[in-house]
C-alpha cells in the first residue's frame, strides 16, 4: 500500500540543492525522496512527552535565530520562580497542604516545560553553529537555583512525593513571553 503524496513547488539554494542530489546519487533513492525523508527527520519529535509539548519542541527547529536566542530564557516569571522556592522550601520544612502541593505541582510542570524549551532552544542554535556567550549559559543556569531536582519533588499533604503529569497544562508559544510570535509558515 502506498502513501499518498502531493507535489509542492520548493526554491531551495543551490549550496542545499546540491547537498540533496549528492545524498539521492550517493543511496540510489529520488531526490524527492531524499527531501521528503531529511524534511521528516528534521522535525522529529522527541518521544516520551505529551504529543502537544513534543510537537512544540519539534517546531522550534523553524524558529528564527532570534527566536531562539529568546527562548533561552526561562518562560516562567520571577514571581513564579520566587513562589515555587518558597513551596520547595516548605516542602522541606513540613508536608504541604493539599492547596499547596496543587500550586506546586502546576508551577513544576511549568518549570520543566520551560527547561525543555531551553534546552531545545540551545540544541538547535548549537546545530545552527551558533555559540552562545558564557554570561548567557551561566545567566540559564543560574535562573534555575530556585529548584532543584531534589527538592523539587512535588508533596501531597502526606508528605509523600506525588507522580508528575507534564501534559497537564496547555503551553503558551515557547517565545510568548518575550513578545516574539513565531510564523511558522
């Protein structure tokens, strides 16, 4: 059985052109082929994520330069950072109560949707061939000393650590935040 495809007109430059004869020359497949099949692996999404989260991390690989430099930066408000620190902390003092380990797992899943997106963000500038300043990774990285990995485990009022559902929320676009709308056309 045979998919069915459609014919599109692409204007590709002669430098990626010439890439996609050698790769359909050198494996002996269709130069429609060759595209179709890199044009799929590009845009791979990652597996076990919610297919939402993994569709949006997958599309980030059409971002503009300057989008991604924008999602570099975490997607989640200094408030929000402040706020889950004082739940972290609280975590560690005493079990949370039902209210609070709601609130700290929502502000969790928006935590590491936010890591994900940066990471993602820094993969494909890095396979761009861009580099980013030192000040700028150290600037990430320090913007995550509000939650770490250990102490980041959200509670139910037992004390108990409660299992982590990352495709609860809808995600905002991964830039919204920085008011930069990718077009993704």
């Amino acid at each position: 059985m045979q998919e069915s495809t459609q014919a599109i007109t692409v204007r590709l430059p002669p430098p990626v052109l010439n890439k996609l004869r050698r790769a359909a020359e050198l494996t002996y497949r269709p130069l429609d082929e060759i595209l179709a099949s890199t044009i799929d692996a590009a845009l791979v999404a990652p597996l076990g994520l919610p297919e939402e989260l993994a569709g949006e991390l997958a599309a980030m690989r059409l971002l503009s330069d300057q989008a991604l430099r924008a999602a570099v930066y975490p997607s989640i408000s200094p408030a929000e950072q402040h706020r889950l620190g004082q739940l972290n902390h609280t975590a560690s003092e005493r079990p949370l109560t039902q209210a609070e380990a709601t609130e700290q797992t929502a502000l969790l899943v928006a935590y590491h949707r936010s890591v994900l997106r940066r990471a993602q963000a820094l993969a494909v500038l890095a396979e761009r061939g861009h580099s980013l300043p030192v000040e700028t990774l150290q600037q990430t990285v320090s913007n995550d000393d509000f939650a770490d990995s250990e102490s980041a485990t959200p509670q139910s009022p037992s004390g108990r650590g409660c299992p982590r559902n990352l495709g609860a929320d809808r995600l905002p676009p991964a830039t919204a935040d920085h008011g930069i709308v990718p077009s993704l056309s």
